[in-house]
C-alpha cells in the first residue's frame, strides 16, 4: 500500500547532476545526489556500473568525442574540487587538474586533445602551469592583457578588508565580492600534464564553449562593462593555441543572457558563426521597465561581429529562454544546442506553464516549432549526435527522468534514466489541476493550478495555502514539487499561479510594472476566488498566504491590505524598500526623484513596513541571516513594528543561520523550517 509524502521525502528527492549521452555506443552517464560516484549505464543490456575517485559532490560527467573516456569533477580532501577522467576500457582514472579553486564545468575540446573549465581564483592570478609550457604561458602573457603571467603567487584574501568604489560589491550566496570570488577560464590538457589560465582581473568569465577547430573558444563577461550593469555581457573570442588568454570582444550594444537564466553560446558546425541568446534590445535599455527582457537568438559571426537575428517571436513560442520556478530537472545540462549538420537550432522556452523544447530551422522563416513538449517541464539538453537527443525532464508527479529523442521527428525513443523511482513505487503523489481565466482588467489571462489534499472526500472541506512564487519573472511549471505535496499529504489544499510578472506568457503578461502596480495583487485575489468557485471542496474561510522573496514581498502586501486570509508566513520578504536600495545585492537608484528626500519618501510608501499597523491576522517570518537579496533587516524591522503596534497578535520571527536568499539547505535546520511553517498554518486555519 502506498504512502502519503513527508518531510524525509522532500529532503532525500533525488537529484540528477548532470549527465551525457553517446548514442554511437548506447551509453549514458550521470551523477545523482543518491550515489556517490558518477553512473555509467548501457542502455542495451540496461546494466550500470558507479565509477568514482574517491571524493564526495562528484557530478557534470561528459563523454569524450571518442566516447572511450568520461570527465567528471570531484572533490577529495587535500586537492579541493578538480577534474577527473576515468578510461573506460582500463578503468582507471586520472586527475588532470590542480589549480587551487573549485573546478567548474570541465568542457572535453572537439579534438579530445584537451579540457576547458572554469575556476573561482584570485584577479592577481597565480601559477598554474606544471610543465615546459610554463614559459610559453608567461611569454603570451606578456604579449596580451587578457592572458595571466604562470609566474605569480595566488593572493588570499579571505581575512582582508572590504574596500570598494563601485557597485556591484556583494551577492547572495557569496558574500562581499573579493579579488578572489571572480570567475576565470582555464585549459588543461587531456591528460593532465599542463594546465594554462585564460582570463584575469576582477571580471567574470562565463558559459565557455569550445569553437570546432579546439583552438578559440566563445564566453560571456562583464570585462567591458560598469558595474551598474548587473546583468550585462558581451561575447568574447578567446585564443587558446597560439596565443593564450588573447581575446577580442565580438558584441558591441548587445546584452548577453546570463544570470539568471544562463545559455551557454554555441557554435555553428564551420567554427565561422556563434548562436547565442541576447536580451531583447528594445527593452534592455529601457530603465523605467527595471524587469528582465525575453532573451531572442542570434548570430554573430565570429570573423566582424556582425550580428543577425534568428528568431522571430510567435504566439507558439514567446522567447528562447525560460525561468522555471520549480523546474527540479536539468541541473548541470545546457539549454542551446545545434546538430550536426549547422542547420537546425534547439532550445528550451517556458510556454504557459510547461517547459518545452523547441527546434529553430536556420534556413526557415524565423519561427520555431515545437519539438518535444506538454505538460512537462523540459530545461536541459545533450548535444545532438548520431540523429539523437537526451532531454531531462519532468511532471507533476514524476521527478526528474532523461528522455532520448529523435532529433529530427522529436520522437521519444527510451527513458534513459528516471530519478526517485523508490520514491515513485512507495508514495501516492498528489496530480494538480490547471485552469486559465481572464483578468479583471482584460489585458491578460492567468494560469492557475490547485493540488487538493491527497484522499480529499467530497462534501468536506479543507483550509488552503495560496503559494507565490518569487521574481516576479519565473512561472509555475508543471513539474514536480515536493513541499507542495507535503503541504498536500497534511490536509492543505495547495493554490499556485503565474499572475502577471510572470514569464512564459508573452511579455504583456511578464511586463515587471504589472507585477508591482496592483494588477498581480488583483490576479492572485481573483484566483483564489476562482479556485473556490471550482472546487467546492476548499473552506473559503480558512484560507492562508505564503511566498519567498517576490512572494514573500506580496504576502506582506497581503498581509498590509488584504482581509481576504486567516494567516500568512512570510518567507526571506521584502518589508523595507530603503533596506534594499542600500543593502541588497540587487542595490537601487534615487537619481529618478527630484531631491533624494521624495525618493526616502516614495520608498517607504511603498514599503509593508509603514503598513504594520494593518496587519490583523497572525504572520510568521522566516528568514535567513546570510540573505544578500532581501536582507534580514527587512524583517527585523517588520517582526518589531508589528509587535511594537500588536502586543497581542500572534507574530514569530525564526531567522536560521548559514542561510542565504533561500530556504535551509542544512537538512535539520530545512526540517525546523517545515515545521515552523506546517504547524503555523494547522494553529491558525
């Protein structure tokens, strides 16, 4: 008999980290949360074997152009996180790494000769070659600005002083940024003899790509742009034959997508064009939008710059990115791939709730079509090989799998590997339904799903938790989400949506303005009406608010202007607009105001926190210490206010530690954290 979901559940799910396919010899390979070691299965005989180096975090496998090899990372005490590669025919495995740093994304080179990889280091660059190269390393060093000396010491800057002079000096997850916490690009050679750093300074170098010949690669940086620019990148060309680490700016007014939704650049088969996604000019520059534009593909040709759109939008396919809220697929897999041949593109695009993949004909019209899609969530992709494909994907309520599809009909061949099968085989998980309806205004509709309690018997009813999701940009897909399930498995009827903000939905319905103006606010209340209207089932009295970061922003709205809910938990919010103007990573900008005073002002009228005395209903405040996005001042000052003008209203604060913008990852301090919020809601609905 099947079980109801718990907490041990949405702790334990498993986790693919990546994962390759070589159709040429049936094999598949990946990492898993759930395994130590990297998995290399044979979709023939359906035999797998675990091969590993000992170390722990072990993921990002890739087969080499010979398929005879498999580059992975691990990390092993004493050398940190490097890249390993194990020969599959004598089995044994070779660390071909050794840079102080963390490894990243290890890429084979076309001719298989060497290894492209990316490492956080110190701008003042350190030796990083161990063989006769070193001298040629530092000789093209000299030569360009770009390539690092392999004769200085690695500087730690760990205990210095923070000083800085410019924007952009901190982000979530990592803190004040340092000399040292900036992205660089390094090559090694297959068979770990010598090694050459690329790129140097206080710049980020990003989604690096091989060029065909094995002797350039493609990147995004920020190396030419201001720091105001957070979001702004530039394609570079970057040498690593002849002359190591020289690099020439390829883009010139356009911006490269990034954070948050990275694409990786490819590539055309001649090695004479780059395919990347740039953000919509006509929006990118457009300051009084402040939202993120929809990301469109082009080509640059690698010889003058020369930029050409590829893609014309449609009612069928809206951008060539997606930023899914609740994805659980794809980690460690790229979303932009082109086939052998050079003539057909293929990407992943959120379109109204689902994830889907699309193809992009280079000699068509334009306009993409559908290639593999539905209710699922697809958001990661293997190079095409052999006319074959490898998706990861996921639903509702099948966790993440790998699909192998036929790369000209779209045709699912095999489920190569399906994660959190026990999980499938002994809990009864919970299928949401979807519905769309017209917004009060009729600019736009609105997507909704609501997942009743598992085992919900008619003519009961049962308290609900309205879910919002952050942003504003991500959707709701039709993924799998575990919390979700676990609210459902205790009773609660779970209500979520994409109101307008969100993306997937064309960008009259992502507009940021509309996210912020009042007309998401009205979104969410006109679903909760319409989820009660039907489905008789949810108690329309004990009805409860919930949300992160965005969310969290708009359950303290709630909680400020709305009488419509019984309770609220509030989680890593936004409460103050001046703690975030100075304070957040994502700092923001007076110079709109007429004196700095109406911007004070303005900012704290639109801030929950001046609101505190409306709030009547008990709220919970989850928040974490290490948040750099909506730092935890913000709900310091809202836990006081509300307390200070409530001495008698039921409101908590619990602020975990080693916590950024984000909930815990530290499973006992995510288990206290679910537990908060679950008993929060079974007290007051």
């Amino acid at each position: 008999m099947m079980r109801l979901p718990e907490f041990e559940d949405c702790r334990d799910l498993e986790q693919l980290n990546g994962g390759d396919y070589f159709p040429q010899k049936e094999l598949v390979c990946y990492a898993s949360n759930h395994t130590n070691g990297i998995v290399i299965k044979n979709l023939k005989t359906n035999e797998s074997v675990t091969v590993t180096a000992g170390g722990t975090g072990e993921g990002g496998p890739s087969f080499s152009p010979d398929g005879d090899k498999i580059l992975f990372v691990s990390s092993k005490k004493g050398v940190g996180r490097q890249a390993f590669v194990y020969e599959i025919k004598s089995k044994s495995i070779t660390q071909i790494t050794h840079v102080k740093g963390a490894v990243m994304e290890p890429q084979w080179s076309p001719d298989g000769t060497k290894v492209l990889f990316s490492v956080i280091t110190s701008g003042a660059s350190q030796n990083t070659s161990n063989s006769s190269d070193a001298s040629n390393a530092s000789n093209a060093a000299s030569a360009s600005s770009s390539a690092v000396s392999a004769t200085q010491e690695q500087f730690v800057h760990d205990d210095d002083a923070v000083a800085t002079e410019d924007f952009g000096y901190k982000f979530d997850g990592m803190g004040f940024i340092r000399p040292d916490t900036h992205w660089h690009l390094f090559a090694a050679s297959a068979d770990g003899t010598s090694e050459t750093q690329l790129t140097d300074g206080e710049y980020d170098y990003l989604h690096a790509a091989w060029a065909p010949d094995s002797k350039k690669i493609v990147c995004v940086s920020n190396r030419f742009r201001k720091r105001q620019e957070g979001i702004g990148y530039d394609l570079l060309l970057i040498d690593v034959d002849k002359e190591p680490g020289k690099l020439r700016k390829l883009t010139e007014g356009y911006w490269l997508v990034s954070y948050p939704n990275p694409v990786r650049p490819v590539f055309t088969p001649d090695g004479k064009s780059v395919i990347a996604v740039v953000l919509n000019p006509e929006y990118v520059d457009d300051e009084s939008e402040m939202g993120y534009p929809e990301g469109y593909l082009y080509r640059f040709d690698v010889c003058d710059g020369k930029a050409t759109p590829i893609f014309i939008q449609d009612d069928n396919c809206y951008q060539c990115v997606q930023f899914p809220y609740n994805a659980g697929c794809g980690r460690g897999m790229d979303k932009l791939q082109i086939d052998e041949s050079g003539r057909y593109v293929y990407f992943v695009s959120g379109f109204k709730g689902q994830g889907n993949l699309y193809r992009l004909d280079l000699e068509g019209d334009g306009h993409a079509k559908l290639f593999w899609g539905g209710k699922q969530v697809c958001h990661g992709i293997s190079k095409v090989q052999n006319g074959r494909i490898m998706a990861a994907a996921a639903k509702s309520t099948v966790p993440e799998f790998y699909a192998v599809l036929d790369a000209k009909t779209g045709e699912l061949l095999d489920i190569a590997v399906q994660s959190a099968q026990k999980l499938l085989d002994e809990v009864k998980l919970s299928e949401p339904e979807d519905f769309f309806f017209s917004t009060l205004d009729g600019e736009s509709h609105v997507h909704g799903f609501v997942m009743m309690p598992h085992d919900a018997k008619k003519g009961e009813k049962y308290p609900a938790i309205l879910y919002i999701h952050g942003g504003p940009h991500p959707f709701y897909t039709y993924g799998l989400t575990m919390e979700f399930q676990m609210l459902a498995a205790k009773g609660f009827a779970v209500l979520y949506c994409n109101p307008r903000g969100s993306s997937g939905y064309g960008w009259t319905h992502e507009n940021y303005q509309r996210s912020i103006d009042g007309s998401a606010y009205y979104d969410l209340l006109q679903f909760v009406d319409e989820a009660c209207r039907r489905f008789d089932m949810i108690d329309e009295q004990r009805i409860g608010v919930t949300g992160g970061s965005y969310g969290g922003y708009m359950t303290n709205y709630m909680a400020t202007h709305a009488k419509r809910f019984k309770a609220y938990v509030t989680q890593r919010s936004i409460s103050n607009e001046l703690i975030m103007y100075a304070n957040s990573d994502m700092q923001g900008k007076s110079t709109d105001y007429k004196s700095y005073e109406d911007f004070m002002v303005a900012k704290l009228k639109e801030s929950a926190v001046s609101y505190a005395e409306r709030v009547d209903k008990p709220i919970l405040i989850l928040h974490g210490m290490d948040d750099y996005r909506t730092p935890i001042e913000g709900a310091h000052q809202f836990y006081v206010a509300i307390k200070d003008l409530h001495p008698d209203l039921p409101v908590k604060m619990v602020a975990y530690p080693h916590t950024g913008h984000e909930q815990p990852t530290d499973p006992r301090l995510l288990k206290h954290y679910y537990h908060e919020m679950i008993l929060w809601f079974e007290k007051y609905l």
